[in-house]
DNA sequence: TGACAGGTACATG
DNA sequence: CATGTACCTGTC
C-alpha cells in the first residue's frame, strides 16, 4: 500500500506557471483546433502532438499536468508563448471601432502550433461543413484509427483508403482525404518540404492537392505552419469584410501577424450570431 | 421541407 | 479569368 502510494507520487508531475493573454476557453472556441475537451469548470484535456496533458486556469495562472521540461519543450510552443500579443492588442486602430470590439472579445485568444498532418485532414474536414460536426468526424477518425485517441498518422489512413473512410460519415470529403494521405505516404507530397517553404510557395504547394482550395490552403498556412500573415477568408470574413470594410480593409497597417487580427475577426462574428 | 454549415472541383462564357 | 452549380451529411 505504502508503495502503491509513492510511486503514484513520484510519477504525478505538475508544473504551474503564469501567462498572460490566454484563455482555454476562448482558445477552445476559436475554431483553430478541435480537440480541446472541457473536464470541468476551468479545467482542459488536450490530445495534441500525440500527447495528452491536463490544464486548469486560474485567471493568469495554469497549472499543467506535466514537469517543467516537458512544459518548456512542448507545450511553451504549442501555446506561442513566444508572442507578444499585448503588443498586437496595442497596435489596433482605436479609429477602427469593429476591429477594436472584436479584439477586446477575442481576448486571450493564441494562434496554436499544431500538427501539420492533422492540421490538414482537420480543414478539409472543415469545408463547407459547421463546428460541431467537424469535432465529431475529427473524434470518430481517433476512435476508429487509433488506440489511445490520438490522431492517425498519414500511413494508417492510406491503408483505410476511401472505402475504410466512408463509414465515419465525413461525405465527399473522405476522398480527399484518402488522396492525400497516399501522397503523403509515397513522399510525392513531403511534409517536411511543406515546412522548409515559405508563406507563398507553401500556399501554391498546398493548392495543388486534390480537395485543397484557397481557403484550407491558408488555414494550412496559418494553423500548422504557423505563416502568421496568412489571412484565410471564409464565409465569416467575406461578410465581415462586405457589411464593415466596404471601402476596403487596412491589411498593410497589420502586416506580419494578419492571421491574429484574422482570428479576432473570425471569432467575434461566429460567436455573436 | 429545405436551407445552412469556416469550400472545392469542374463546367461554362 | 469570372461566374454558376453539384456535392455528403447532420441539424434546425
């Protein structure tokens, strides 16, 4: 009993640790990444970079379920805290009253590192399709292909092909799917290349794949390679863009980190319906 | 019942 | 190159 007690001691790592413009929540909510799980009040379970970790928020204090190194190895990146967002929040134009609503709404968002590969299948999966679907065909893919829930490498899904696919319900996307996972597999489309490219050749790289258009091809761009001046525009933003910038938006102004102001934008319009 | 959802491929002018 | 349309499927 004594040994039972201790081991579990010894093997239980939490690291807490402050951090300014963050909020799970908010992050949770914010259409970037699918798999953050609410276990209670303020407290996360996050399944990402084939890891698993537990965080509770209290106001600017987290405290993860791991040590410190894993803290500064993972998820220190994972959660840019490299960015400066109070600076990004201070360079809004006070003129422009929307942006300004819309970034003081989206507070605490952060533009996460993600996987590529899940990154991909995520977005092709978003197309022309609503959130909760998506985090249900997202959390069926887990289930179906992996035994810890984890997301399914490229390899498992090229085996799968269109027909293993066709049973999570994911419609005509499953073929894209399919198609780029055998690519991916015979290294005729290299992740790593993807990674090595720049914002531009990146974009014109991700186009050429089968099932891949402007849009996913920038959320590509913004959420797994972490280009933070790619501007994905979707049904959200076009109307944003139409109903409030009809003389034209200032993207010169926000130059290096459009994704972000993107972000702030995005959200205020899909939560506010 | 039919439109809608973080679009894309494909067919036309 | 710009516009139009079909497309899987769950939800309201």
């Amino acid at each position: 009993m004594l040994y039972c007690k201790k081991r579990k001691e010894r093997d239980f790592f939490v690291y807490t640790v402050t951090i300014n413009d963050m909020d799970l929540k908010q992050i949770a909510d914010s259409g970037q990444c699918f798999r953050f799980k609410n276990l209670e009040n303020d407290k996360w379970g996050i399944k990402a970079l084939n890891k698993y970790v537990e965080i509770s928020q209290q106001n600017t204090s987290f405290t993860f379920s791991c040590d410190k190194e894993e803290f500064l190895e993972v998820w220190s990146s994972y959660f840019d805290l490299a960015t400066d967002y109070a600076a990004i929040k201070e360079s809004v134009d006070r003129q422009d009253t929307y942006l300004t609503a819309a970034m003081e709404y989206g507070a605490g968002i952060r533009l996460l590192n993600q996987d590529l590969w899940e990154i991909l299948v995520s977005f092709i999966i978003s197309q022309n399709n609503n959130i909760p679907r998506i985090k249900k065909s997202i959390e069926l893919l887990c289930e179906k292909f992996d035994p810890d829930g984890q997301f399914p490498q490229a390899p498992i899904l090229a085996e799968a092909g269109e027909e293993g696919l066709k049973e999570l319900g994911l419609g005509y996307r499953d073929k894209y799917i399919a198609a780029l996972a055998k690519v991916v597999c015979d290294g005729s489309f290299n992740l790593d290349d993807l990674k090595s490219m720049d914002y531009d050749g990146a974009h014109e790289s991700l186009m050429k794949q089968f099932g891949i258009g402007k849009k996913v091809a920038d959320c590509v761009c913004l959420f797994g390679l972490h280009h933070i001046d790619a501007f994905p525009v979707d049904t959200h933003i076009k109307k944003i863009l139409n109903e409030h910038y009809p003389y034209g938006f200032c993207y010169e102004k926000y130059k290096g980190y459009l994704g972000i102001i993107q972000q702030y934008l995005f959200f205020y319009d899909l939560k506010r319906i």
